[in-house]
DNA sequence: AAATCAAAAACTGCATGCAATACTGCTGCA
DNA sequence: TGCAGCAGTATTGCATGCAGTTTTTGATTT
C-alpha cells in the first residue's frame, strides 16, 4: 500500500538529480508552511540566497514557483511576500477542501475497487482501537491515511491533488482539532458513516457523511481562533 | 456586469508595469493553449529567447510558472516540453471538470443572491433567443458567460479558479460540441433544468442537472475522437 | 514635534558568461 | 550492415553584474 501525502518533499536529502531550484522551492515552501516564515514576511532574493549558499537565479525561480501554488505573492518590482490569508480567504479554502473531499468520497463510492473498499474498511477498524486507548498522535497519522485512501479511491488525480494541496495548505489552521475534548470519538463515528456509504456504494450518503464531516472540522477551527482572539 | 474568463491576457497589449516574464508566461501559454505549439514540443530557451527578442533569464522563470500550471513539464538537465496530454489524462480531467462545475452549481444553488439569480434566469432566456435564431457562435459565446455566472455564483473563488483553469485547459478539445446537429436546442434543455434548480435553491437537483450537462457534453468529444481516429 | 522632501541605500529585473550535463553524429569494430 | 563507443556540439543550471525602481533615512521646514 503506497500512500504519498507529502509529494514534494520526496529525496529531500539526497541532493543528486533535483535542481537547486526545486530543492529551495521545496524548503522554503516548508519554511512557510511550518510556520517559520510567517504571512506578510518579505522574500529577499538576497538574503535567502546567501542563508541557502546559493545565487539570487534559483531562489528567484523557487519564488517564482512557490507563486503559482498561491503561497507566495508576487508584486513586480518590489519584494515577494508570503501570502496573507484573510479569514475570509480561510473560510472559502476550507469550504473548497470540503466540497472537494466530498466529491472525492462520492466517487470512491461509486468507483473504488473492492479490494480498495477493504482496504479502506480496515484502515478504519484500526483507527477504532486508537480511539480505544486514546492515541491522539497515533490517530491523526491514522486520519491522514484515512482520508489518503477516499482520494486515491476516487481514480481522479486531478481531484484528488487539488485536495491534497488544500488539506496542505490548510495544515497550519488545523493542528489543534483532535484536542479538543471527545473530538476522537466524535470523528470516529463520523468515519464510521463515510465508509459504510463509500463501501457500500451509496454515492450520496458519502457525499453527504464527508461533508458533514468536514464542516465540523471547521467548526472547531474557527472555535479554537475565536478562543484565540479572545 | 463583470466577467473575466481568461484573466492572464489583461493588458496584452500595454508593455507597462508588467514584468516581461509575465508578459512571455501569457503568450507562451497561449501559444501553448491555441495550438502554435504542440504537445511534446520542446521549449528551447534559446530559442524563445530569440524569438521574443529577450534574455534566456526571463523565458526560464516564464517556463517555470508554466510548469507549475500544468501546462508545461519540466525536465531537470533537459529541455521543457508542452505537456503531452493522454486520453486517459483527457478523461481524467473532463470528470474533474464535470464535478467542479457540478459543484459550482450545488453551491450557487445555496448562496447565490437574488439578484445572481436573476442574471442567471436572464442570460438563459438571451440564449434561447440565440438558438432560435441557430446562432452557434453567439451561443457558445453566451454559454461562456452562462458558465461563468454560476462560477461566480458559488461565491468560491478557489472552486470557480479551479473550474475556469481547467476548462480553459481543455478548450482546445472541446471546440466543435456545438457542432453536433441539435447540440443547440439540447443544450438549451438541460441549461434550463440547471438554472430551474438553481433559481429555486434546490442544491442536489443543480448538481445533478450540471453533472449530467457536462457528462454529455464529454460524450460528444469522445464522439468526436473516435470519429477522428476511425 | 510632526510632516515633507530629497538623497542614498537596497532591491528587483534582466543580460551575459561559464561550467556541467545531455544529445548528436561519426568512426571503428564485429 | 549494424552496433557500440567517443568526440563535438548544443543546451541547461547557475553565478555575477548593471540599470532602473522602490524603500528608507535623514535633514529641513512648519
């Protein structure tokens, strides 16, 4: 079973093969997505070269890069900047990813493989005895593959990477959702609807159960930012 | 009434205050997209260089944001290429195409303001008089903008970037679906069951009613194909 | 003390050059 | 005649330099 979430990070030590540019559009992507270069943070080409040893040429491609997934913006003439994300933005990306999740579950439905249904099925099972012992770390990787597995069901690449970019994009304003109280229950029981629909071929209750599903991920989000702005 | 369906070609004309990557990224791509330069076409920078009487650096950076569009692969040490597209890709994107669209629907069918919904009622009547009349090239003009109001409608400008990319992607092989004797008329029927849905809110109704619209409209292009190849 | 303006510093956009890698065609050998 | 190895050429990846624009800073005025 091959599950790739992280897509770009792959061969990220060996350095042969892969240009300088795509390993500074990696890194810095990485940078920004954990944080360390926070939204509004100017991209000097200078600077950034000199901390990565390299010239301004490929950290200028890298940005440029960067710019077309939408994590970096690019104003002609003046400095790069790392995207700002509004709440209003935030709202509409976690409305997209859910629509997008969902549409990816209505497929599954519709299209996995029964060996994929199983797989799916199990996957779920296992993550049951996480919430058992209550392993918060152990269920979220768990929840990662999970979610892998509806988008690779859905035999759409397309669909499925545009979701894959979203969830990524998103990580840094999800982290804190299995914290909250009774949360892994709660989300285990709504898994528990998805895949009965997605392996039982119910094309709408797995549209319906997703949605559902991460509508309330977002829910707590915005609780945990209100809390935060408090 | 504000519509923008290719937005990379604003101000194609005026050279100011755009960098000349920008400007090569627009015309390459459109070079690209209407046919000047095949799939599998090799980009020698040199070449563009000279062609569009500027240095390698810009054309590389131009190449790059290409790259990350989909339109262009990138090939470490060796030359870029005009993305090949494969049938199965083809089919691939069409389903992708069909659900956001699909999408965009369900969602205008929640959010739209009165008044959207009202364009929408408005612009379908203007193209009934348009099939009336057997104006084909008025239609498919009028169809953009048909489309294009229920991107806009969704009120999700990742969703609706993603539906116009996409379309934009395949327009080059979407060109002769109203070709099709009775394409017009037929297109209007199922225009006015997709507006019908969405005018009076019924969310699953407007994503059936799309999903089955551009699930016909790929018909007629696999037709097509097939004739071709034949 | 705040605002304004000008000069300087900093930075981006682009051109050019060099080194390293990939490609092409040729020659020699089977 | 066909294939393998090799030299020459073409082409990419990256560094560096210069010109033009933006930003910053400091002085001057109100």
């Amino acid at each position: 079973m091959i599950i790739r979430v992280v897509n770009e990070t792959v061969e990220m030590t060996s350095s042969n093969k892969q240009t300088q540019t795509d390993k500074l559009a990696a890194e810095i992507g990485d940078a920004i997505l954990s944080g360390v270069l926070a939204p509004g943070t100017r991209l000097d080409e200078h600077r950034l070269a000199e901390q990565y040893a390299v010239s301004r040429t490929p950290v200028r491609e890298a940005i440029r890069s960067l710019a077309a997934t939408g994590l970096v913006e690019l104003r002609p003439r003046r400095s790069a900047v790392v995207a700002e994300i509004t709440p209003a933005q935030l709202e509409i990306m976690f409305v997209a990813m859910g629509e997008l999740e969902a549409t990816c579950a209505r497929l599954s439905a519709m299209s996995m493989t029964p060996i994929e249904r199983r797989r799916l099925q199990s996957q779920h099972e296992r993550m049951g005895a996480l919430v058992e012992s209550d392993d918060v770390a152990g269920f979220i990787e768990a929840n990662l593959i999970f979610h892998a597995l509806i988008y690779a069901g859905s035999h759409n690449s397309i669909l499925a990477d545009m979701a894959v970019g979203l969830r990524r994009r998103l990580g840094p304003y999800r982290r804190a959702q299995f914290r909250s109280p009774g949360r892994l229950p709660r989300s285990h029981a709504e898994h528990e609807r998805i895949m009965q629909a997605i392996v039982s071929g119910d094309a709408a209750a797995a549209h319906a159960a997703m949605l559902n599903h991460v509508s309330l991920v977002e829910d707590t989000f915005i609780g945990l930012t209100a809390t935060r702005a408090a």
